[in-house]
C-alpha cells in the first residue's frame, strides 16, 4: 500500500513538474506571455494576407502576445550607397488572445493595415519660423512573413523611384502595388533623412480598435533602428 502510495505521489509530482515547465516555456521571466505558433496556424479560422503559406515549423516556435513586439523585433537594412537594392523595413509580429473566445490567433488576423509614420527635419533655412516638418505614411497590408512568422513581410523602398519626381503633397504607390506613400507638408526639395514616429495597425472590418506604438516606447538607444537615409537623386 505504502509502494503504491510513493508511486502516485512521485507521478503527481513528475506531472506538475512537468506542467510548471510548460508554462516558463510560454511566459517569460518578466512576465510576457508566449503561444505555440504551430498551434496558431492550425487554428487559424480564415485566410490571412499569405496564410496558406505558411509552414508548420518542426519545432515549438513562441510568438509573443506583447504589441510592441511590432517595434522591438523590428530591423532595418539599408545597402550600401550607389546600390540598387531596395532599404527593407520589417516589423515584429505579436498573436492576441481573443477575450470572446480565449483562442490565440496571429495579430494579422485581427488587423489588415499597417501605417508607418515618419517627420523630417524642415530644409527651410530661416531657423526662426515656426515651420511644420514633412511627414510620410507608409501603408502596406498587415502580411505575415510566410518563412518567418515571427515578423511581418518586409516593406522595400527604392528611393530613387520615389525622388525621381518632384516633391508635392498626396499618394503615390508602389510600383508593385505592395504599400502606398502619402506625403503632407513636403517643401521643394526631398528630405535626404526620415525620423520614425509611430507605427499603428488598423481593422478595417469588425470593432477592434487601432493599435498605435510610438517612437518613445522604445529604449533610447533603441529609437532610430527604423530611421531612413537616402540620397536625393533629384539633386
């Protein structure tokens, strides 16, 4: 009897070892809560941007919870100068748990468009005038990048098909229509650098509200990882 009762208590003790782990696996030390992304994608209930893609990873793959993953796990690659190869801009990805339902699903789930905003310095060389800095907005659909689901698909900007006309206010789109650039306050000439001020995901349909994450969210050494440079071709 005694055996017996060592037996069941070394199983319970095993089983809740085992249980503890699972749940330092899903949550961090500071408190950040984590999800399966194998289990994302095999509960995913409708098509997102390039969901079919996407590969079930062979191994357990954490998708944090946390929003500012989208500016945390955010890089920046700008090539050398003189090269044709686009800047790439690529943001972190986050799941949410629906409160409706408690199941996880990816972020781009729930929002269909990401807007980056950025200011530039005023080329205006009267120091003394209060003059309002240009802004861009960069506008691309919220797409899951299919061999990195942890990130979200890669915006590429070729600046020198962007200054190749004159600078004014308004639209203008991509050549392979993947995102959009709206201009406000622009001057005479092109701004050769481009300071990162928010990025907000937005839900087109259903009643989920705006997601809005600022520069000031990030540590300070941090802050200008999404900063653009370019040289002004119509100079």
């Amino acid at each position: 009897m005694m055996k017996r009762v060592k037996y069941t208590a070394g199983f319970l003790f095993l089983f809740m070892g085992l249980l503890v782990g699972i749940q330092l696996g899903f949550r961090s030390l500071s408190g950040e809560l984590f999800v399966n992304v194998q289990e994302l994608i095999q509960t995913s209930e409708r098509e997102i941007a390039n969901v079919k893609s996407l590969k079930k990873p062979k191994f357990p793959l954490l998708l944090s919870t946390s929003p500012l993953r989208v500016l945390t796990a955010a890089q920046r690659k700008i090539p050398p100068q003189g090269s044709d190869e686009p800047i790439e801009i690529t943001l972190g990805h986050f799941s949410i748990i629906r409160s409706h339902d408690n199941i996880s699903v990816f972020a781009c789930q729930i929002y269909d468009e990401v807007t980056l905003t950025y200011e530039a310095l005023s080329l205006n060389a009267d120091k003394t005038l209060k003059i309002e800095e240009p802004l861009m907005m960069i506008k691309a659909p919220c797409a899951i990048d299919f061999k990195d689901p942890l990130h979200l698909k890669a915006i590429q900007l070729i600046p020198k098909n962007i200054t190749k006309d004159p600078p004014g206010d308004g639209m203008r789109t991509s050549e392979d229509g993947s995102y959009s650039l709206h201009f406000e306050k622009m001057e005479e000439q092109w701004p050769s650098t481009w300071r990162f001020k928010s990025v907000q995901l937005k839900a087109s349909k259903g009643n989920a509200p705006s997601q809005e994450l600022s520069r000031s969210e990030l540590p300070l050494t941090e802050q200008s990882k999404l900063d653009l440079y370019w040289v002004n071709e119509s100079l």
